[in-house]
C-alpha cells in the first residue's frame, strides 16, 4: 500500500452501488482504520462516509436507452474524466461497483493506461445469462471480482472470468425485513388470501405480462371469491401500470416504496411474478409463487448456456431454482406463459396441500444455500477480499 494513508478508489454509477458502496467503506474501516483516504464516484452514502466524489453521481445514473441516448455525451464525458482522476490519485485499489456499461468502461481504461493500479468488481455481470464472453475480458481488467449470488465462482470458472469471490447477497442480511412476524401472515384458513403479483420494473415488462398476469387474477379470483390482490409496483411505473389493470375484473392494491411492499411481503400467501431478483426476494420471505416471463431471446439464450456449460444441475431461468439446483418454483417462458396454466398453479399454492408445503420447504433452504462462513457479513466478505489484493 502507498505510505501511511491507504488510498481506495470507489466508482459507482447508481443508487444500489452506492448502497454497497458505503457498507464497503464502513467494512474497510473497521479492518484498516479511519485513515483510509476514499476517492471516486458515489452518491449521498459514500459521501456521508468521506469519499470525495469526482462528480455527482446522477450525471450517470440513467435507466433506459432514450435516457441513455439523450445524455450519452456527458456520460462519455464522465467516463474519461473518471479515468484522468483516478490514475492522477494513483490509488492502492480501484474498485468499481454494478452499473457495468458505466465502471467497466472506466475499469478498461484505467487498466491500459495504468496497469499496476488492482482492480476489484463487485457485483458480476449476468455473464450466465448473456454474453458470456463477458467473463474472459473481463479477466484482462478485473484482478478480483465480488459475486452476489454462489453460483457465480463456479460460472467464471468455466468461462474464463477473473478470480471470483462469493460474498453474500444484500436480500441474506436483509431477510427478516420481509418474513412475517407472529400473527402477520394470516392463516390460510382465515378469509381473505392475499396474492402478490409483480409484473416486473422495467416498461417492457409490463407491456408483456400485464395482460396475462390479470386474465390469471381473474381465474384465481372464481376459485377464491375473497381473494386480496397486492400489487408492488416501481413508482416511475405506477401511473402506466393503474392505466393497464383498468380493465382488470379484479382491482389490485397498488403500492409503492420499499416499505410498502416489505409488508405485502410479509402478508403474501402466494405470488405471481416476473422472472428477475424479486424471485428471490420472495423466496427468502417464504412466499411460494409462480414465475412468468415473455422476452424474445435473452432467458432462451440462458438456457442454452447452461446446456453448453453445466452452470446448474436444472434448466431454469429462475434465481432460487438456479441457486437451490432444482426447479421448486413453477416456471413459464414466452409461450408457456397461459393464464389457465398459471392460475391452476397459483390455486394449488393458495391452499395447504403438498404443492404449497413443498415449494416452503425448498425455499427454507435458500439460507443455507447463500450462508457465508461464521461472523461474516456481506460487507466484510468484500472488504477482506480488496485489503487482500492491496496487500498483495
């Protein structure tokens, strides 16, 4: 490490990664002291910390390709500027976090121009999902890379990626804000069971399922008259989302916020869900459910891979199957996606019989399955694994 303060560089390019970002910090102080001088990109957490962000994180942090088109120059703009500030700070490590179209554009440059600067990734790129060949490149710029889920090692493993290190899940540390406490999730044999239904946070995710997903709500709702439908939703979505339930037979509770739907969470009997990580948002809530997805190529490619290169025992496009190798949640792609089929699932898991025990006793193993060893929390997984590298 360079003279007495150590120098740590954090480059983030949304909310999440500032959220990890901070719990980082927080996990390097405590093993390197407060005299950790942190430089980089961050939004209001890492610099409540003390990083000194080069500039506002929001200059960058954009969904969607009209946003991303509409300010591409000032994102180009910030790559570069991020490039210059990182080598004139010559850093004992850069560690980028997430937000790939972002970090791994400044990570590439900096390696070339800079070589002898280590570099950490956090959070691995869907590299299981599409373009695997992702993961080989990546290993020319990424010295270390920290994976969210713990089957990803084994993924990088087989493609070629950098040396990947299993840290733990955000959702792990985070479970008991969304299993019921005594008495929050009523009994089945009470009236009024509640299903969740989540159409996704994307527009074209919407635009795909809302449709299915309420002709499903429709057949669930002759089979169980008092049924209560929940519906978490994004705020930028919930305006376009009310207008696509109008029609609905059945009108959904629409909620927003994270606290809002950690409570339906916790209320839900069962839930009707888009592919993507709310899958296992509800499986550590233990609410049994059924995945929907309808997209042209990308979770077809997914299966593709993982015929060609084993990533899991089971064929599946659903993050607690893939993690639990076997296939516990129903699951339907494109096609398969039938309101008659979903809701003949959904009914089954609405009453106490062996579909619904079934699926509850797979997803209780999902905390064994993404434990991390005694006394380690996600955050001082990562940190061991990037004061390794600066000692090295």
């Amino acid at each position: 490490m360079t003279g007495t303060m150590p120098i740590v560089c954090l480059v983030a390019g949304e909310e999440s990664g500032d959220q990890l970002g901070s719990e980082l910090m927080k996990a390097l102080n405590a093993k390197l002291g407060t005299g950790v001088r942190y430089c980089g990109v961050g939004g209001e957490r890492m610099s409540s910390l003390g990083l000194t962000s080069f500039f506002d994180m929001s200059d960058v942090s954009v969904m969607g390709l009209t946003a991303v088109l509409a300010r591409l120059p000032l994102i180009v703009k910030r790559v570069y500027q991020t490039v210059d500030a990182v080598i004139a700070s010559n850093p004992d490590v850069l560690v980028i976090i997430d937000s790939p179209e972002f970090t791994h554009s400044v990570a590439k440059r900096v390696r070339k121009r800079a070589p002898h600067i280590p570099i950490v990734g956090y959070v691995s790129p869907s590299v299981w999902a599409w373009r695997p060949g992702r993961a080989k490149k990546m290993s020319v710029y990424v010295d270390d890379l920290l994976a969210l889920l713990p089957f990803e090692p084994e993924v990088h493993n087989k493609l070629g990626g950098p040396t990947t290190h299993y840290v733990g899940h955000p959702l792990s540390e985070n479970a008991n804000e969304l299993r019921p406490s005594d008495g929050e999730r009523e009994a089945l044999d009470r009236p009024g069971r509640v299903l969740l239904v989540l159409p996704g946070s994307r527009g074209s995710e919407i635009d795909r399922l809302l449709k299915d997903f309420g002709e499903t709500v429709a057949l669930v709702k002759q089979e169980f008259p008092d049924l209560k439908v929940v519906l978490p939703a994004v705020s930028h979505l919930e305006q376009r989302i009310r207008e696509g339930v109008a029609e609905w037979p059945v009108a959904p509770e629409i909620v927003t916020g994270i606290a809002a739907k950690n409570a339906a969470f916790r209320k839900g009997h069962a839930a009707l869900a888009a592919s993507g990580t709310v899958s296992l948002e509800l499986a550590l809530a233990g609410v049994p459910m059924v995945v929907a997805y309808k997209v042209d190529w990308f979770f077809r490619r997914l299966k593709e891979l993982n015929k060609i290169f084993k990533f899991s025992s089971v064929e599946s496009f659903v993050l607690p199957n893939i993690i639990l190798e076997k296939k516990a949640i129903p699951e339907f792609l494109d096609d398969e996606v039938q309101p008659s089929v979903l809701a003949q699932h959904l009914c089954a898991l609405l009453q106490d019989g062996d579909d619904r025990k079934a699926q509850i006793a797979s997803l209780t193993c999902l905390d064994d399955a993404m434990r991390l060893p005694e006394g380690y929390s996600q955050s001082a997984a990562a940190a061991d694994v990037v004061v390794n590298l600066m000692k090295r």
